[in-house]
C-alpha cells in the first residue's frame, strides 16, 4: 500500500494553520496520510488547535530559531525537517509539501496523487503543483498541462525526487544569504528541462497574509489567486493533460514542449556556453 505524507509548514498564524488544517480534513483520501506538522516556536494555542482535529497519524515537529537569522533559513530549515520526516524517518512513497496559508480543493489530493503515478517513471516528470490563476470553468475542471517551471503553492512529491531536492538544500545553501527554498529547486528543473504538472483549474489558493514573498496588499493576486480555485465537490476524475489549456502565471512558466525539444534546448543552451568561453 502507497505511504504518503502531508508536510505542513507553520509559524505564528494559528488562525490561518486552523483554516488550512479544515481544508485539510475535508480533503478526499486525507484521511489515509500521516500529517506532519513543523510548528516553529509550539505553544499551548498551537497544541489546542492541532488536538482538536483529531488526525490519526499525527507528528509535530517543533521548531525554533536565533531571532538573527534569516526568515528563508528558518523557512527551509522547516521545509527540510518536514520532508526529511516523511521520506527519510517513515518512508514514505509520495509527498506534500503545504504552508500555513495555503487552502486545497476537496480533489487536491486526487489529482495530485493520479498525476505522480502517471508521471512516476518519466524521468523528465519533477513534481506537481496545486494552483492557477486561471478563472474557473466548469468544462475545463478535468484539464492539466506541463510546464518547464518550479515548486509553489501546494505541491507534491515522488520520493525519487526528495534524493535531488535533499542534495539542493544543503548546508552551503541554507546558510547563505537569501535561501528561498522554492528559488534553487525552480532553477534545478529549467536547467535540466523537466516539468510540473499544474491543473487549469487551482486546486489551491493563498490565504492574505504578511508573508515573506507576497504582501497582503497585493490583492489583484490573491483575487484572481481564487477565482481559479475549485469550490465544487469535483466528482469528475477523468484528468485529461493539454497542451493548448491557457495558463498566464508569470511570463518565464513555459509550456513543456517535449523530450526532443528539450534536448535540442539543453545542447543549443551549452554550445553557446562554450562558444561565449571562447571569445
């Protein structure tokens, strides 16, 4: 029987972990994973709320940090300890990667999980990720594309990739000066020219907060963050991939064109490298 694990992110936002903790519950097959919880600086509030949902499977890590360090360190030290719990400590097959502030459909896990065992023996294949922005259309609630992009906003895991990922968080990069967790990974899959797979329709959406990236001001993006967002108990799990799905993120998530493609990307890209050292 497939392991899974969710890695829940948590700092100081009990309002926000209980909203998503709720998602969380009501998710279809939640009920099958162990839920891991990195709670930085626990208290009796944070141990109330967890408590009250009465999870199964249950693991809180606690957390804590010199107050001088840098908020991507303790960030990715928290994402680290997560996943390292979920692969390394109880093995297990498939994992989820969610912050505090992060809501996921009824169907998140669904289409997550049919998306890593489809994808699961493509080398090419990274990971899958949960949202859009997108509007919502009910016809257009089974599609999904691939795309040369990163990790964000809910994403997920084949345990194969953990060894990459592991090796990607590492001492040096922790400890430098800016280590955004999601930053590295992103550049790891556009050098190699691998995919995500993302849905047309998200399957999750950000909470307004004052994070570290994005400011709770910028309500255009949480706006149309949402408005993509799956609402409905989706009963309608026939995912089916397409290329030609509109999806407008940010300019550099590019629609993955293939593995001939990709190579002729990857030797053009070290040709030119090679030339440029020339001259």
């Amino acid at each position: 029987m497939l392991k899974k694990g969710i890695s829940i992110t948590s700092f100081n936002r009990p309002d926000l972990l209980n909203k998503c903790l709720e998602k969380i519950k009501r998710a279809k097959l939640s009920e099958e994973y162990s839920i891991i919880i990195i709670q930085q600086n626990y208290n009796e509030r944070f141990e109330k709320l967890i408590n009250k949902f009465e999870f199964s499977n249950l693991k809180i890590i606690k957390t804590s940090y010199p107050h001088r360090w840098n908020s991507y360190k303790k960030m990715t030290l928290n994402g680290y300890k997560g996943f390292e719990y979920c692969f390394d400590k109880i093995h297990c097959d498939i994992g989820f990667y969610l912050e505090d502030d992060i809501m996921v459909s009824s169907d998140f896990f669904l289409f997550c999980e049919k998306m890593l065992e489809k994808y699961k023996n493509d080398k090419n294949f990274f990971a899958v990720n949960g949202f859009s922005k997108e509007p919502f259309n009910i016809k257009k609630i089974q599609l999904y594309s691939k795309f040369v992009f990163g990790i964000g906003k809910g994403w997920a895991i084949n345990k194969d990739r953990w060894k990459i990922i592991k090796k990607i968080w590492s001492p040096k990069f922790i400890n430098s000066t800016n280590p955004e967790y999601d930053y590295p990974i992103e550049n790891y899959i556009k050098k190699n020219y691998f995919y995500v797979v993302m849905p047309a329709c998200s399957r999750t959406y950000e909470l307004p907060s004052n994070g570290v990236s994005v400011k709770k001001n910028d309500k255009e993006y949480f706006k149309s963050f949402k408005n993509s967002f799956v609402k409905i108990d989706n009963k309608n799990l026939n995912f089916r991939y397409s290329y030609f799905v509109n999806y407008n993120w940010r300019k550099d998530c590019k629609k993955y064109k293939g593995k001939l493609i990709g190579f002729f990307i990857l030797n053009f890209k070290l040709i030119k490298k090679k030339l440029f050292n020339k001259i």
